[in-house]
C-alpha cells in the first residue's frame, strides 16, 4: 500500500483492568514510591516506559472499581462496527483497526488535531455499542490510552502494519469496514 505524505494517528487504549500501573510488560503511569508518592507518567514519545513494580501493581489493583474485561468474539466485532459505523459518520477513515481481548488499535485519517479528544469519541462510540450488545451497562475501558501522531506516508505505512500485525485480533476495521476475524484462519 502507498499513501500520499499526511498524516494519520494511531490511537491504542485497554480493557478496563488488564494492564495495569506496574505491569511486567512496562507502562506510562505513575510509579508508586516507598514513600507513598508517586512518579510522574511517561507517556510521551521517546521517553523509555516505567519498568515492572510489583508495589504499583498490587496497588492499582486493590483501587480497581470493576470486574476485568477480556473481549470475547462477538464483544469484540460490537466494538469494531461501532468504531467503524462512527468514524463513517464522521466522514474519518480508519485505514487499519485490530480489536483483540485486551487492547484496540486503530489508525485513522481525516481526524483532526486533537487525539485525545478522537480517542474519547472512538471509546465513548465502542463503550455504547459493547454495552447495547451485551444489553447492560458496564466500564469496558481504562481511562487514557495512547494517541501518537503518524506524519508521512512511510510513517502510516509503518503504523497500519504494527495494527496488522497484531497477534490475537478477534475482529478488524479495514476502510470503515468492520470484520469478524477468524483466529484459525491467521
């Protein structure tokens, strides 16, 4: 695929409590110290990610309020439409999305400037759409996420391969359209 040089971003948030402050795998939050402060986040591009802590692990899991959500098939392809049926009507267009049972990443172009303000509309449409199918409300995200600005068609390129890529995608958004992704078939 090649692209025109622009712009697109890449917008990647959790279910709610599957990776949290501490986790093995790193993360951008705040570290809790000995002395019950903590560290600043490091969610900015090119700052390294906070190593494990077992002690802000263990923390943030006694503060979380709600059950861990882990995206089944089908809770996965509700989120994938919603986000794809949104972005349509927005006249936004998702060049790549992958929904797996922890994360979303989706790129898109057509936008705006402002990514946390799209990553709250593509939660806030998929956070909808999950609990009209499930019919009942629950949280389904963590709050924040990541929204990293893709600047050239290299860039995009790039970006739209890592969504590719993923391992585990239970359904994807390919150009608005929504898809069930058979996990044998990968």
């Amino acid at each position: 695929m090649e692209f025109d040089d622009g712009f697109a971003w890449l917008i990647t948030w959790t279910t709610y409590g599957t990776w949290l402050p501490g986790d093995p795998r790193g993360h951008v939050s705040p570290v809790l110290q000995a002395n019950a402060t903590y560290l600043k986040r490091r969610n900015t591009p090119g700052v390294e990610w906070a190593a494990a802590d077992e002690r802000t692990r263990k923390r943030s899991r006694a503060l979380q309020r709600f059950e861990t959500v882990c995206l089944d098939d089908d809770e996965a392809c509700a989120a994938a439409k919603s986000i794809a049926d949104a972005a349509a009507s927005r006249k936004w267009l998702v060049l790549r999305g992958a929904v797996m049972p922890t994360h979303v990443h989706v790129v898109l172009r057509g936008a705006g400037a402002d990514g946390s303000a799209i990553s709250r509309a593509l939660k806030g449409v998929s956070q909808a759409g999950l609990s009209d199918h499930r019919g009942a409300s629950r949280r389904w995200w963590t709050r924040g996420g990541s929204e990293r600005g893709l600047r050239g068609a290299r860039a995009i390129a790039a970006g739209i391969q890592y969504v590719a890529d993923q391992k585990g995608i239970l359904a994807e958004i390919i150009d608005n359209q929504s898809r069930r992704v058979n996990p044998a078939g990968r």
